[in-house]
C-alpha cells in the first residue's frame, strides 16, 4: 500500500520559503502540496525534494501532502500542523467502560523524545484533581450524561518539557469520545454569563459550517511573561519594602518567564533555537511585582536580548496549555531588541492564535522602543503599575474557553450572530 510521509518537520514557528522533502513509497505518480487548504506545489518524482512558501505574516497553518496516482485519485496523505504547539514528550487517555459502555476509568499512557519519565503527572475531571495509582490508572467520579465533561492529565518532565491531553464524552458527544478537540478562547461582555454547551450549538463556525461545542472550561490561568533586562532600575524604584504580595493573580493562576535570550538546540535538520523558561509560580509564591523585581532571577544581556521573538515563543506556549491566557510584555524606554521578527509581526501572530499580548512601560510609552508594540500602559509608578494590573485582571478574568470537537486553525473560526451578543473571541 502507499505510503507517504514527511521528512522535514517544521518544529519552531515558521514563515517565509522553506525546503521540504518527503519520503514515498509504493506506485505513487505525483505529490500535491495543499497549504490551508489550497495549492502550494507538485512533486512529480524522487528525491520527493522541493520548496514551499509560508508568507511573510506569521501565522498558524495546515500542511497537507497528498499522494496522487495517475489518474490524480489521492491513496495517501500526511499532514502536518505549523505555528501550533507540537509535542516532544505526548500521553494518551485510555478509558475503560462499565458494562452499559460508560467510562468508569482510565489508564495513562506516555513517552517522551528523551526517553525519561515525568516528574509529575496531574488529571482533573472536570477542573477537579483526581488520584493517579503507581499503575497510571485512576477512576472518575460519578458524572452525568447530560452535559459535557471534561479528562485532562497534565505531565511534566525535566526542565520545562511538558505533555497534555484532554478528552470530552457526554452532553451532545453521548457516548462519543473526542480526542481531537480545539480550545476555543472567548471573552464573556459585561454581565453575561456563559451558556451550557446545548444552548450554544451553532455558535461557532468554520469554513460556513456550523461547530459543536463539546464543553465549557473555566480553569486557573496563565500569564507568560517577557521581560526587558534593562527595566530592573525602574523596578528597584517601585520596591521600596519587599512587599510578596503585591499585585497578586488567583490562587490556581500561574505565572511564567520567557528568557529574551535563545540557545541554539544542536541535531535538529532544520536550525532551531530555544528561549529557556522559568517554572511556574503561583500566588503562594508572591505576587507579580515581587516576580519582576526580585522573585525571578535574570537571565541575559541587553544587547543580546530578542524581545520579539521571545514574545512570539511565549504565545505558542500560551496555546499549547489551553488555559484562560496572556502575554505580558515588560519594557524599559531604552528597550534593546535583536530579534529576527519585528513587533508588528509578532502582535499580528498572538491575535492570530488567539493570545491576549499586554504591553507594560517602565518609562514613556512614546518611547520609540515602546511605541513599536501599538498600545502599551504606562507602569512606571506603584499607582500607575496598579491600574495596570487590574487591566490584566480583567482580562484574564473575563476569559473562558470553549471546546470544540475537531481540530481547525485558531484564526478559521468564527462567531454566529446569535453568540455576539454574550461574547466575543480572544484577540
């Protein structure tokens, strides 16, 4: 039977002409190339080498190789998903059923490029915490068939290697179990509530078609963040008392910092490079002006950060956990950046993708360095940094996510007029 499948992997974000090989085997006559959906290039023979363009806006994509016969008929396709979270350590839900067909339980299952095991493993039902046994099996709690319901588990390796899987049955699903799902980020208008998933239906689209909702997620939130190294003496202005818990998310909420400054990752066919992270903090450890002042350390030179590109690594982060999320931006008026993306770029792709980017000056936000970003707030002063703060508050707050059963781009999908009402999609 053909085969086919794809050689170079794009595992960073990506744009502009790229090589691409692929290997084939069996009766294969030609290779189509399908970018989002339209023509992006033929291969009619081996090495199964070309080049294909990505544009010069960042954005996220479907890379579909399809294996034509003579006659044109596909009899195989690879695909593969741009600009998106991939994974280099995955786990797998397997549920196990009652006799009625009922999932009663379930067994992880993982791996990881490095062959390690992780060093922490967490499954919530529904945002609940549940009790994995040493065999990875854990058993849900009672649930009802009426509304959808939501298995997560959450590993963690070494370093800031990570894995996550979410599961949905119930509700509309029935007894249907969907592993391809897409977190769908929305903002709930002034004094609105969320619908149940039900009245919901024909909410979403994409492509014209009508989405099912799966189910509804409050959960923690996550605030990445990327500081400019040359703001700490504007900060050491602010913390004049080494107050912890100044400017404090929620309790479940986690803060995260994206290094400005890339290593280069050697064995890769494609050069990449990685912005090393902090772990994740959480209210327990202080609050977000202890983070940036003191509670972090720094890492980096000013003249060797990469402000932009760290932004744009910190969103793809963002999506990849499915939380309510958002990119903070810490800058000084005298902001260095040697990065390969310009901001603009940069601010286009988070709103592709659906990432909140909130800028902060430590200085005048007419700055040129600042101005650069669009809207920044001016965080220079204790009050001012407080203003800003329960802007960021509100966005994370006002935040909710909706599960959609099937994979589609973030930028593909669409509110109906009956949802415009209530709610809005995250930018």
């Amino acid at each position: 039977m053909p085969q086919i499948a794809f050689l170079t992997l794009f595992l960073g974000l990506t744009l502009g002409p790229q090589p691409i090989e692929l290997t084939v085997t069996g009766p294969v006559a030609a290779v189509e190339l399908l970018l989002d959906g339209a023509p992006a290039g033929r291969l009619t023979g081996p090495p199964w080498k070309g080049q294909i363009d990505f544009g010069t806006s960042l954005a996220p994509h479907q890379l579909v190789a399809r294996a034509l016969d003579g006659e044109g008929t596909e009899i195989s396709r690879a695909e593969q998903w741009l600009n998106l979270p991939r994974q280099p350590a995955e786990v797998d839900i397997l549920l196990e059923n009652d006799a009625k067909g009922r999932p009663v339980a379930a067994r992880l299952t993982w791996q990881s490029l490095t062959g390690e095991k992780p060093s922490a493993v967490g499954v919530t039902f529904d945002d609940r915490p549940l009790v994995l046994d040493t065999g990875g099996h854990v058993k849900l709690p009672a649930w009802s068939p009426e509304t959808g319901h939501v298995l997560t588990a959450e590993l963690r390796f070494s370093g800031a290697l990570t894995a996550r899987r979410d599961v949905v049955f119930g509700g509309l699903l029935g007894e249907v179990i969907s592993s391809e799902l897409t977190a769908v980020p929305v903002r709930l208008r002034p004094d609105k509530e969320l619908p149940s998933p039900e009245r919901m239906q024909g909410w979403f689209r994409a492509a014209g078609r009508p989405l099912m909702v799966a189910a509804v997620d409050e959960g923690p939130a996550e605030l990445l963040v990327v500081r400019d190294t040359a703001t700490q003496s504007a900060l050491d202005r602010l913390i004049t008392e080494y107050r912890r818990d100044n400017l404090k998310l929620g309790k479940d909420d986690a803060v995260r910092f994206i290094w400005p400054e890339a290593r280069a990752v050697a064995g890769t066919e494609i050069p990449a490079e990685l912005f090393d992270t902090s772990r994740d903090f959480t209210a327990h450890d202080g609050g977000l002006l202890w983070f940036l002042g003191r509670g972090v350390p720094r890492v980096g030179t000013p003249s060797r950060q990469r402000l932009a590109d760290a932004v744009a690594v910190a969103g793809l982060q963002a999506l990849y956990a499915n939380h309510r999320r958002a990119v903070l931006l810490v800058l000084s008026e005298q902001a260095s950046d040697k990065s390969r993306s310009d901001p603009a770029l940069v601010r286009r792709y988070l709103e592709s993708i659906r990432v909140p980017l909130i800028v902060w000056s430590m200085g005048d936000p007419a700055a040129p360095g600042v101005a650069a970003w669009g809207e920044a707030e001016d965080a220079s002063s204790l009050s001012k940094m407080w203003k800003a703060f329960s802007h960021l508050e509100e966005e994370l707050a006002t935040q909710r996510i909706v599960w959609i059963d099937g994979r589609y781009l973030p930028q593909a999908i669409e509110l109906s007029g009956d949802a415009a009402s209530v709610l809005e999609l995250v930018r």
